[in-house]
C-alpha cells in the first residue's frame, strides 16, 4: 500500500465531515447487537483518523437513543 496525499478544497470539508458522521450513526444503530465487535471499532477508529487529518474529531458516546450513539464534532489537537 502506498501514501498518497489528497487535497480536499475546503468548501468540501464539512461535506466529507457530514458522510464520515453519517457512517458513524449507522455503525452506532447496530454496535450493541454486534456485540461490540472489533470490526465495528476498527472501522470507528479509521474514520475518526479521516476526520482527524481534516482539523476535526468526533467525540462518541455511548446512548440508547435510536441513532445508537450521541456524536459531537470537536477541534482534532494532537497527543502530546
């Protein structure tokens, strides 16, 4: 696999952030049933690593609401 850098123009960030969101409210409706599985934090993990190289993190909680998680965008800042 190779390393390629995409250059997203910025008036198309919120879009990409809006399906990156939308993905994440999909997995959150069937995560429990899944049992947790790996497969479904894996594919959490990697979108929120997408987002992050966009200036943007999710921060997902757990909820019983329909949409199976309550996601809220915040500014990406970097581990120290």
């Amino acid at each position: 696999m190779t390393h390629k850098q995409v250059t997203v123009p910025a008036e198309d960030i919120d879009t990409l952030l809006d399906a990156i969101e939308d993905k994440l409210h999909k997995i959150g409706k069937t995560y429990r049933a899944n049992g947790k599985s790996w497969h479904d934090d894996l594919a959490i993990t990697s979108l929120r690593k997408v987002a992050a190289q966009l200036g943007t993190d999710f921060e997902i909680l757990s909820s019983d609401e329909p949409d199976g998680f309550i996601i809220t965008r915040v500014p990406h800042t970097a581990a120290e």
